[in-house]
C-alpha cells in the first residue's frame, strides 16, 4: 500500500477533479503490476495495473493476486468503466483498500460489488496516510468546498508590500519556482482588486512543467481595466463581484478576453468568503491557493475558511509598510529554500 501511495502521488496536478490513485497488484509477495491515475479521463489506477500484469505475461496469476488500491475501485461508468467490474472480470482474488471513496456514486458500492462477486477485501489500511494524499477531494465531498491554501511572503520586519501597496520582491528565485509548481497542483488561484492593480500577475505557471490554474480575482465593483493580464484570454478566469455583469453588458466588452471570462455574483456581507468558496465549488472546483495581499489573507483567517498557511520569511527589510498577516493554526513544519525560511500551518 505504501507503494501504491507512492505512485498515486505521481497523479498530483493531472488528474483533479478526480482524486489521484495508485494500484499495486502482488502474487507471492512479489509484484506483478502497477499503475497509477495519471490524468482526468484517462484510464484509471486499476486498469494501469491490471494492463501492466498483462504486459508482463502474468494474467494468469490474477485468481491468486491481491491488489491494493488506495481509493475503493469505482462502481459507476463516467468518463472510464467501473474498475470494480474490471477485478472481478479478470477474476482476482483479494482487495486492499486505503479509503472508502466520499463520492455518493461510488461509496461502499464499489466495497459490495467486490464482496457480492466473492472477493476478499479488507479496507482501512493506511488510511490516514489516504487521506492525506486526497485532502482535497475529501474535503470537496465532505464539506461541500474547496480546499484553501494561504500563501504569502514578509520581509524580515514583517511587511507584505510597500505602505503604498506597491509589491516588493520579498523572495528568491527558488522559491518562486516552489510556489510555481504549487500552482501547477492547484485547481485555481485567487487575487484581490488591489494586487491585481498593483502587480498586474499573470497567474499562471511558467517556472515549472504543469497545467494553469484557473484565475480568481475579487473585482466586486468591476474596477479593473481590461489591460491588465489577468484579461489576456490565456487561461479560464472567473471575476467575483456584486453586479454579475455579461461581457455585453459591461463598458463594450471592458474584459479583452472575454472567451475565457466569467462573472460570479455574491452579495455584499459578512458571509463573502463563504458565498466564493460555494460558488466555486459549483463550478468544479477542488482547491484554491490564495495568492493575495493581506486584506484578502485576513478575510480568510478570519472567516476561519482555511485548511493551510504557506509562509515565507525572507532576509530583506523594508522598515515600513503594509503588515503580514500572523499566521494561525497548528505549526506543522519548515523548510529553508536558499536565505528564504518556509513556515507551514494546518488549520486542523
């Protein structure tokens, strides 16, 4: 189990809104096939496994093979067949299963179809570990909303940008490349008005091999210009505000890349955070990384919406200027990437 943990994390960033699994299949203690989830419609972890017994000419071995899976094998058809049906077509033996799948379509029925066809399973085996991998999804199906990530970078004097608001290069170059690639695993990322203003980021990942993330900017009186980058058409962006105005609608198209721009409507209040997270969630999404000043950090620390703190301390003093947020939750870890110290946080 712990390898097919091991190439279950292989899935990370590809295979969302799907969660990522891997499938090890063992004959005599040995094993005799492997595979893992590796992108959103592609087949699943199972039939990877089962197509590399195959490969090696140990099909035959299955009726005495046992296969651990790290997610209950589904029990539905959507993009793929049900990978229960799979097991029990070629006849295996015994089931190991990491976590039972929270997904209504498939939870417990993918355990009894196994059962009712005459196959051993044993569940529960490290499942902790399980949970961990696909923290998103579970707390996608549990809780009914994104997974949310807060991540900034303060000077050694405790400031996230100029009094201004103007940003400052707070970190190295190698950090940048860990944020891109945290971007890269993330289904979307989320700015407030004022960094989108001040910074004009483009949102996107470009230090690391991996996919965009869906763009998020909280625009909720439809201020921005249309030439920031944010509007460039490059990636699918939704635009939170009060008006849920259509591109028609507002100032002849005021967002250039309106193709790849969506307006969500929330109502003013004290429920704001909640109300973009439900949305959010609407639309598919799993996880979201907050990447904006100290404003929107603190509206999420405070709305106690939150599930991790990524933050950032560098060498650098600015003597002045907007403060950082201070960090809540249980301390769970560091990590020192060149001068920059990493500090990380669980709400849970």
């Amino acid at each position: 189990m712990q390898r097919a943990l091991q190439l279950a994390e292989y899935g990370r960033g590809s295979v969302s809104p799907n969660p990522m699994v891997g499938c090890v299949i063992v004959y005599d203690d040995k094993i005799i096939g492997e595979g893992w989830h590796r992108n959103y419609g592609g087949p699943h972890a199972e039939v990877r496994a089962v197509e590399d017994v195959d490969k090696r000419s140990n099909g035959h071995l299955l009726s005495e093979a046992t296969a651990y899976v790290t997610l209950e094998p589904c029990s539905h058809t959507g993009k793929t067949p049900p990978c229960a049906d799979l097991l029990i077509s070629r006849g295996i033996k015994k089931v190991v299963v990491c976590n039972g799948d929270p997904n209504p379509l498939v939870s417990g029925r993918g355990i009894r179809r196994l059962q009712d066809a005459g196959i051993e399973v044993v569940q529960g085996l490290l499942s902790e570990q399980g949970k961990e991998l696909n923290k998103r999804f579970f707390k996608s199906f549990l809780e009914k909303r994104p997974y949310v990530i807060l991540k900034w970078a303060e000077t050694a004097d405790g400031f996230i940008a100029e009094a201004s608001g103007k940003s400052v290069q707070i970190s190295g170059k190698l950090s940048g490349v860990h944020v891109h690639k945290w971007r890269s695993e993330e289904d979307a990322i989320l700015v407030g008005l004022n960094t989108a203003l001040n910074d004009n980021p483009k949102l996107n990942v470009r230090h690391w091999k991996g996919r965009n993330p869906v763009r998020v900017v909280l625009d909720r009186n439809i201020r921005l210009p249309n030439t920031i980058n944010l509007f460039d058409n490059s990636q699918k962006t939704f635009v939170i505000n009060y008006q849920e105005q259509t591109v028609e609608e507002s100032a002849s198209g005021r967002y250039a890349g309106y193709g790849n721009t969506s307006y969500i409507k929330i109502s003013p209040g004290e429920n704001e955070i909640d109300q973009i997270l439900q949305e959010l969630f609407k639309r598919g999404i799993q996880s979201v990384l907050v990447e904006g000043g100290a404003q929107v950090l603190t509206s999420f620390l405070k709305a106690g919406l939150w599930d991790e703190i990524r933050r950032c301390q560098s060498l650098k003093k600015i003597g002045s200027g907007i403060k950082a947020p201070l960090p809540e939750g249980i301390f769970t870890g560091s990590e020192q990437v060149e001068e920059d110290f990493w500090s990380f946080y669980s709400r849970v």
